[in-house]
C-alpha cells in the first residue's frame, strides 16, 4: 500500500516522500545527514520567523559576507536585495 510521509525536523527542509510497502514491512527507518540550509532562516532555528529579524537587521550592510544567514541572494553581501527576498519568507 502507499503511504505519503512527511519528514519535518528543526534545521532539515521538509521532506515528502511516497512509500510502497508489502504488508510484512514492519519498520521503515529515515536518516537525515546533512542539515540543509534553509533560505531566511537568519538565526539557524530550522524555520524562519520574526525571530530571524533581528540577527539580519544586525548583519545588514555586511559587505564580506560569503555563506552567511542573511545573505539570501548569495552574492556575498547583505544589502536591500536580500530584504526583498526575506520579507516574503515570514
């Protein structure tokens, strides 16, 4: 039978994913290794929220800023374009 399950875990982007078992599955056992980064989430919570805003407000106008949270169009600052993509997010 297919069962549709949903992985959600603070830190990891959701997953969804649908499963065909016979009926002797008894168990079905899922690994998340590697924590995904998830666009606007400033803080690194696992979810962006209102929380988020604050560590971006004080990160903004950082002009070396490679990888960081608040970076969200990864062009190496933080600037008004990132507003933009952040601002839908919460």
């Amino acid at each position: 039978a297919p069962y549709n399950v949903i992985i959600e875990a603070p830190g990891y982007a959701s997953k969804q994913l649908l499963l065909n078992f016979n009926e002797s599955v008894q168990e079905v056992h899922v690994k998340l290794d590697a924590q995904v980064e998830i666009p606007g989430d400033v803080n690194g919570d696992g979810v962006v929220d209102t929380d988020d805003i604050a560590p971006f407000a004080v990160s903004m106008g950082a002009q070396t800023c490679s990888g960081c949270g608040g970076d969200l169009d990864n062009d190496g600052d933080i600037d008004g374009a990132d507003i933009a993509k952040l601002i839908p997010e919460l």
